[in-house]
C-alpha cells in the first residue's frame, strides 16, 4: 500500500465528502450576485434595528430653528416639523417595525405550521377541529379586526403587536402545510418508519417537516413584509396610539403636517418608504437563495 493512500484508511476521502451545510449555503448565495445583495441589505437593517437606537437618546432633541433644514452633513436627510433629525428617526424607529414584523413571522409559522401538520397527520377528529378553528380565523377580516383591538390593547411593544399579528395571520398557511402533509404521510418512506414503531412525534418533526421546511422558510421571510405593511398601515391610519417611534408613525406625521404640500418635507415623507421597499427587495432577493439551500434539486441542478 503506497504512503498517497494510506492517511485515508477508515476515513472518506476528501473528494467524496459532503460538503458542510455552511458550505453548501454559503455556495448557494454566493451563486448570484443578486443574493449577495439581498443578504446584504437584511443584516444591514437587522443591524441597524440592533444596535442603531444605542448611538441615540430615547427621546430626540427638538430644534425650533432647524424646522424641515436641508440634507447637511450634520442632518444628512434633514430634518422633520420638529427639527429633529430625519436620519435619526429612521433609526430608531426601525427596531419596532422589523422587532414586531419578526415576531409576527415567528408567530406565524409556528401557529400555522404546528395544526398544518397536526391536522394533516391524523385526520379524524382532529382534523375537523382543527379545521374548524382555521376557517374560523380565515373568516375574520384581519385588518379591521386590528383597527378594533387597538381600541383596547396597547402596542406600545413589538411582541404585542407581532402576537396579535401571528395569531391572525396563520390560517392561510396552516391549510397550505395540511395539503402537503396529506400528500407526504402516504408515501413509502412514511409507512416505512410507522412499521419500524417510530412514534409520530418523531414522523412528525423529522420525516415531514424536513420535506416541507422549504414552503415554511419562504413563507417566514414572506410575512416578515406582510408583518411590516400591516403595522405601518395601522400607525399610519393613526388608530393606536402613538407610543412609540417607527416608520408607521413618521408616515402619519408626515401626511398630517403638510408632507404632500411641502417640498421641504419630502424626505421626511419618502425615507421610511424607501426603508420599506428595501427591506422587502432584499426578502425578495434572498427568497432564491433559501429555495436553493433547502431544496436539493435546485442545488444539483
């Protein structure tokens, strides 16, 4: 046996060795520049709303003599009604927004996913009930139902908001990962792992949702937008009160003190719109990224 041979005695060698799953995903995003991009602008945003409300106090100064300044070096997207720094602003108020659209996901996709499954797996009885709650939660109106609770309930914290959120946005996807469910729990390899006595926990978490985890990962980074247009709707409608400092609100203060009548003002009006849009143009650029580290076929294709 030659030397070149032998350090591979008991071991794979390195040319037949499945790539790490960082690897694997890290070659899928880096594939187009278009992920990269994508990639780019959500940790950008997710840093921002980290570590972005530090550099500021929790309550901006005002300046009467620097009402809707000019973009300067000091104000580089001038300033608001108040004098207040527009830059700022954005900051600070984009921890609630991506904060709460985050938790609205989670919410989500945990609701929607866990009586997808559940319902689709066991049929009979609990299915029906199952489905009876999710048409249910289909038939309410979301928005207005929102509009109502904030008569109510407070939203001055981004869990509030993302719960209240999740909790009427999940229907939808619960009856998606039903349909899926009831194509995956008659397949072979399911029959196989019920005649080997694995218990249905177990086919559950690591037979059936590795086979759907591509459907719910794309819905998450999808009702992260859904989160994010819901709540800067309702702060800009102005039915909750405002508590606190976001992007919903800036639009509302905006529209209210001349924003469409005041060229001076423009900035303060489309900034956080254009926060929005690249928020989403980045989910939307990442989304291809997932489908592919998720889904085998598209990573040997």
């Amino acid at each position: 046996m030659s030397q070149a041979t032998a350090p591979y005695i008991g071991t794979v060698p390195p040319e037949f060795r499945r790539p790490s799953r960082w690897a694997t995903s890290w070659r899928a995003v880096t594939r187009k520049p278009g992920r990269v991009i994508g990639v780019v602008i959500l940790l950008f945003f997710a840093l921002m709303a980290l570590f972005g409300p530090l550099l500021y106090p929790e309550h901006l100064p005002i300046n009467a003599a620097l009402l809707y300044a000019p973009p300067s070096w000091a104000h580089p997207l001038g300033t608001d009604f108040e004098g207040s720094d527009v830059l700022a602003e954005l900051i600070t108020g984009s921890r609630y927004v991506l904060s709460a659209a985050a938790l609205a996901a989670v919410f989500t996709i945990g609701f929607g996913t866990v009586a997808g499954v559940v319902s689709g797996y066991f049929l009979g009885r609990t299915d029906t009930v199952i489905m009876r709650v999710t048409d249910f939660i289909l038939t309410i109106p979301s928005f207005p139902l929102l509009i109502v609770l904030s008569t109510i309930w407070s939203f001055g914290s981004p869990i509030a908001m993302g719960l209240v959120l999740g909790l009427t946005g999940w229907g939808g996807l619960a009856r998606a990962v039903r349909s899926q469910t009831l194509s995956l729990r008659e397949r072979g390899f399911i029959e196989a792992a019920r005649g080997l006595g694995l218990s249905n926990i177990h086919i559950m978490t690591r037979e059936i949702l590795p086979n759907i985890a591509p459907y719910i990962a794309m819905n998450l980074l999808l009702s992260v937008t859904g989160g994010i247009y819901a709540e800067v709707g309702l702060f800009f409608l102005g039915v909750i009160p405002f508590q606190a400092n976001n992007w919903g609100v800036m639009l509302n203060l905006a529209f209210n003190n001349g924003a469409l009548y005041t060229p001076q003002s423009l900035l303060y009006m489309i900034s956080p719109m254009v926060c929005i849009l690249l928020v989403t143009f980045g989910i939307v650029l990442t989304l291809d990224a997932v489908d592919e580290i998720l889904n085998p076929r598209l990573r040997e294709a």
